[in-house]
C-alpha cells in the first residue's frame, strides 16, 4: 500500500550491490515484516543515487534523510528509527555533514593539481581530512580516482575522475 507514513529507497545500483546492498536490503525487508512495519513504511529499491562510494545507501522521505554506508549490522537502529526512535545519526549524511565536506575538500585539494599526487601526498592529503588508506584504495575502486605511473619517475601519480568532479560537485569551480 503507498499511503503510509515513511517511504524508504534502497539503492540497488551496481556500486551498491558490491558493497552488499542485497543482503542489507534481505535483512531489512525481513525486519519490516517481522515489526509489522510494512504497513507504514513503503519499500522500493532504486537505481544509483549517484553517493556511489559511499553506498549502500537508504533514502527516506518525508525525513530527507540519507543513511550512508549501511551495513546488516545498522538495520536494528534503522528499524528503531522508524518505529519512532532517534535517527541514526552515525549514518547520516549530506552536503553539510562533516565526513561529507572532508571528502569534499579533499577532493577540492586533488583538483588544485592534479595529475601531481604521488601516494605519499595522497595519504597525508587524506589524513589530514580524516580519511585512510582504506578510503582511498575504495575511490580507487570506484572510480572516482585514477592512479598511472609517471613516464619520468617510477611513482605512480593520483588523479581524480569526472565521477568524482561530478559527484562532489567540482566541475566548475
Ligand atoms: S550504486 Fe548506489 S549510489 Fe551509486
């Protein structure tokens, strides 16, 4: 039935399929159903919601809330939250949520020269926004980062896509 109180999107793209979006989206529907919330909250999944290195991600209206990151193991707290709990703030993002705007200066940071980042000046660029290794090797996967071995030195450089210039908004500044 679509007239109930939350509608929740769960992304399903490829990126978050990856990162385990099937199972998470298991767990949750089956823990809809055994809260008897499926009566007042409305489950879709949907197509990439364009966070694609930070997924899998939840969408719920009439919150606007957008839960990052969700792992099998945050579908309790989710389930509280829409049982009438506190959001979830450890999953929350959006523009102006802090881990947000450090990726997005240092994504800002990359641009100012890119092509130049050797992976030393990667990790301290990251670190200094408070991002790890661990980060950095998913942008790569992702493909919001490039890496290619500069022809006069044997360093690899570091570049950032037009994914990342697209996704973080960079394009024309
Ligand atoms: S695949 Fe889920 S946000 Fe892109």
């Amino acid at each position: 039935m679509y007239w109930t109180e939350r509608h929740v999107l769960v992304c399903t793209g490829s990126h978050c399929i990856q990162k385990g979006a099937n199972q998470v989206l298991t767990r949750f529907r089956f823990e809809l159903m055994r809260k008897r919330l499926n009566t007042r909250v409305h489950l879709n999944t949907c197509g990439t919601i364009d966070l694609c290195d930070i997924g899998p991600n939840f969408l719920i209206y009439p919150d606007n809330i957008v839960y990052s990151n969700v792992s099998e193991n945050d579908i309790p707290d989710i389930i509280r939250f829409l049982e009438g709990g506190p959001v979830v703030e450890r999953l929350v993002t959006g523009p102006t949520a802090f881990a947000e705007q450090n990726r997005q200066r240092f994504y800002a940071a990359l641009k100012e020269r890119d092509n130049a980042w050797t992976e030393n000046d990667v990790d301290v660029l990251a670190a200094h926004h408070n991002l790890d290794s661990g980060w950095i090797a998913e942008q790569l996967r992702r493909g919001f980062m490039a890496k290619k071995p500069d022809p006069d030195s044997a360093e690899n450089r570091f570049s950032m896509t037009s994914k990342a210039l697209h996704r973080y908004r960079l394009e024309s500044k």
